[in-house]
C-alpha cells in the first residue's frame, strides 16, 4: 500500500451532500527519489517532505490538468522551498539554502523560513494547456510555526474552503492528512438554505476535527491509509474511493534546456562558451546534467533562427 493517496467522504446521516471531505497520503518510494536527490540537514529535509505530502493532498482535488506549485520564501537559512506536483500526483521538489549559515538539528520551522517574519507562502496553479487559462499565484505572508499552520492560514487568506491538516515526514516517510468542510448546497441558484442540514454538517465537521487531533507524530508516520482511516473514524459511516498512487517525476527534458538557453539569446550563450568551453546545466529538481557544447549551440540558434526567419517570411506574406 506503498505511495498512495487515500479519499474518503463523511456521510452526515441524512440526504444531505456529504459535509467533510478527507484524504489520508503516504509517500515513500517517491520521499525517498526526493530525498536522496539532495542531502539537506534534518530539519530542512522534515519541512520538505511535510511539503511534499501537502502537496499530493491539494492536487487530488484540481480541476485541471496541470501543476499545483508551492512555494515558501525564506528569510532565514532556507531562501526558497518549491514543490511541484501534477494533477496525476507526480512529484518533484528542490531547496535552496543561504551558503552562510549552518542549521543545527533542532532548528524550528520559524527559525528556518520566518525568522524576522518575512517568509512568504506561493501557490501557483499553472495549466498545462493554456487554454484552461492562465497561470494564477496567490501569495501571503508565512504564519504558524509548521508547514500545516502555514498552508492553512493560506487557504483561510485565499478565503478557499474550511481545511486542515495534520503532516508528518521522516527518513522514511512523508505522510499527511486534510479534512476539508465541503459547502453543502453547492451554492447554486435555487438553493434552499437548510438550518438543520447546516447544524448536522457543522457537528461532523467538529467531530472529525476532534478525532483527528488524537492523531500522533509516529502513528501518521508508521500506520497505512486504510488502517488509520478506520482507527481514526471508526465512529462515522466512511465513503472511501479507491486510492490513487503518487510517485516521483522531474519534468525536465534536453528540450526544454535548449529552449531556455534559446530564450537566453545567443551573445551570453557565445560569452558562456567563450569562457566555460561548454555550457553545463544542472537540473535543481532531479540532479540530471545537460551539456551542450559549440557545435550543439550552433545547431541551437541556426534551427531557432531558421525558424524565426520562416515565421517572419510567413508573416510578410500575410
Ligand atoms: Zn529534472
């Protein structure tokens, strides 16, 4: 039951829409791809896989084919945290860390992002298929002092759904819990205002809540999806879908290098060569290596100018 993302529904005892939505993730296959691309001290690597697990939890309910991207910008020894998960709940991640500061084994959350409280917390929702729209970012100041707080003053910021989260991450795993207070009419025309339904979506909502709170550290940790579902709500008439797997994938391609060393123009890419003998880019994300050497560049810029000389004959003819 490795690397799954498990969703369930609260019924509310009645013909109401169900009130509360849950997922429980565990990830560790794909925790383990992350993490050993990068060798960060404990702390950073615990903030990361809790980020990562939050993550997988928010893109299982996109509406879009796309990439769902956090960010937190650091003013401490952490300068940029970005996770990036697709709609398939294919993942990658990377930090980037200030040079001249060490992090001891017991630094905070705030010590690490917030430290003079300027930390800020992105999501962008990025389609991939720009005709779903443009990409949207929402960005708030950091509050709280866990990834969790974090995301929930986010979505409370963004005045998104009622959510919470319980996340966890360790050498082994990163795993994590949302509850989320579904609204129950839709809010369509038409809609009757209901206070009793209202009351009964509130009281499930409250006891959900309460049990999961009981919720330790280890026990997110070390116990599978469906066991902790039935430990934690065992109470509450579940409707659970089948789970839905999640693994590691770094989108970068060759292409998509040359595209960006492309975009960068020709005189820095021939200052670079001129200088390095070669251009080398490394892949934050996954660690993969491109090399591109004089002759790649020449092709690069004569297949780009070539086509940039088609387009502008085609429009000249137009
Ligand atoms: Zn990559």
């Amino acid at each position: 039951m490795s690397d799954t993302l498990h969703k369930f529904l609260f019924d509310a005892g009645s013909s109401t829409r169900s009130p509360v939505r849950g997922e429980i993730v565990s990830l560790a296959s794909t925790w383990q791809q992350i993490k050993e691309r990068h060798p960060y001290p404990e702390p950073v690597l615990r903030m990361l896989g809790e980020l990562v697990a939050a993550s997988t939890l928010l893109s299982a309910n996109l509406k879009f084919n796309g990439a769902l991207i956090m960010q937190i910008h650091g003013d401490g020894p952490v300068r940029l945290l970005v996770v990036e998960c697709n709609a398939d709940l294919t993942v990658r991640a990377t930090v980037k860390l200030s040079s001249d500061e060490t992090i001891a084994d017991d630094t905070t959350f705030t010590d690490l992002v917030n430290a003079r409280g300027e930390g800020r917390f992105a999501i962008t929702l990025d389609p991939r298929d720009r005709s779903q729209g443009q990409p949207y970012q929402g960005i708030v100041p950091l509050e709280g002092e866990s990834v969790a707080a974090a995301l929930e003053g986010y979505m409370r910021r963004s005045e998104q759904l009622d959510t919470q989260l319980w996340l966890a991450a360790d050498g082994e795993h990163a795993n994590g819990l949302l509850l989320q207070k579904l609204p129950l009419d839709g809010g369509g025309p038409g809609t009757v205002f209901d206070p009793d339904a209202e009351a009964r979506a509130e009281e499930v909502w409250e006891r959900a809540i309460t049990f999961a709170d009981t919720l330790e550290r280890d026990e997110l940790l070390k116990v599978d999806p469906p066991t902790l579902m039935r430990r934690l709500f065992w109470e509450e008439t579940l409707a659970v879908y089948d789970p839905v797997p999640c693994a590691f994938r770094c989108s970068c391609t060759r292409q998509r290098v040359a595209a960006m060393l492309v975009s960068l123009g020709e005189r820095e890419v021939d200052e670079t060569l001129a200088e390095m003998g070669g251009i080398h880019v490394d892949c934050e994300f996954c660690n993969r290596s491109y090399d591109f050497d004089t002759v790649d560049c020449a092709q690069l810029f004569a297949t780009s100018n070539t086509l940039d000389g088609l387009r502008t004959a085609h429009q000249q003819r137009h």
